[in-house]
C-alpha cells in the first residue's frame, strides 16, 4: 500500500506542475497593467461621458456593454478551452479585451477618431498583455476584439456628426483646431 501512495504522489508531480506555469517578474507587471487598464478606461470613458452629460451616449456604451459581456461569457462556459497557463478552462474568448475593445469602439464611433484611436491602442496593448501573460492564445484575443468592437459598432451613433463637431484649419492653414457649432 505504501508503495502504491508513493508511485502515484511520483507520478502526480509532473502534472501538478503543468497545471499552472510560472510567470517571470515582467510578465506578472504587464499582465497586471493590463488589469488595470480594465479597470481605468471605462472609468474614463464613464466619467467623460457623464462630464458631456450625453445620456444617449450612456445609454448607447450601457447596451454596448451589456451585449459584449454576454456574448463573452455565453462562449466562455460554452467553448471551456483552457488557458495557456492551465489556470482554469475559461480562456475563449478573452473578456478583457472584448471589453476594452468595446469600450474603445464606442469612443471612436461616438466621438471620433481624436479619442478613438489611442483608446484602440491601449486596447490592443491590453490584448497583447493577456497573451505575453500567458491567460490566453491569439485566438482568444481576436474573437474578445471582435466581439466588443462589433458590438460597438451595432449600438453606437456619432455624437460628433449630430453635433457638427470638426476638425477645422485655423487661419495660417499649420496647425488644427476644433470648431463647433450646436442646433438645438
């Protein structure tokens, strides 16, 4: 008996080490930057949203949000592919990107491209950093993209349009500068 409880403790060990991997000190620190990037652009966004007192806005990025989680999470217990670091079987699609994706389309879709794309950068660094911190494959990452900017797309308008917001050449025709002219 003793010798069964010994083999199978041997034959265990290399498992349980497969089961989780390691992460070196500068993964740990881009993964975790990536956390909280999940956490702060929305609350930017949030606050930027309540600042403008667009309400259509907050409701359009409440929508956007609402359907980028679903469908997140509906494929994550459905699919169960497990993560590169073996920590669990949820890897597909990857959640903070479809959010930070999603939070990122309704930025650009709402209010242009001066916000939208360094919101898209972060987002795609955010992207990178689940994959360089080993939670999730390439694959997962696109999809969580897709999801939350395609979800984005569906339920977001432009405020600049509706606002005649622009990007306008000042008088010596060098540098750019933002005009605006509101109907009500």
């Amino acid at each position: 008996m003793k010798h069964i409880v010994i083999l199978v403790f041997l034959l265990s060990i290399p498992f349980s080490s497969m089961s989780q991997i390691e992460l070196s000190d500068a993964r740990k620190g881009v993964k975790t930057s990536g956390d909280v990037l999940l956490v702060a652009m929305p609350l930017a966004t949030f606050t930027g949203v309540i600042i403008e007192k667009d309400w259509t806005g907050l409701k359009q990025a409440a929508f956007t949000t609402a359907t980028t989680l679903g469908a997140t999470y509906l494929l994550k217990y459905t699919v169960k592919k497990q993560r590169p670091d073996g920590s669990d079987n949820h890897s597909f699609p990857s959640a903070h990107t479809s959010i930070l994706f999603a939070n990122a389309g309704f930025v650009q879709r709402r209010y242009g491209w001066k916000f939208g794309a360094p919101a898209y950068v972060l987002a795609t660094y955010v992207g990178w950093s689940r994959t360089f911190g080993k939670k999730h494959d390439w694959w997962d990452v696109v999809t969580g993209a897709a999801i939350g900017a395609g979800s984005a797309y569906i339920f977001t308008r432009p405020f600049a349009k509706k606002h005649n917001l622009s990007i306008a050449p000042v008088s010596d025709g060098i540098h750019f500068g933002v005009s605006a002219s509101f109907t009500l």
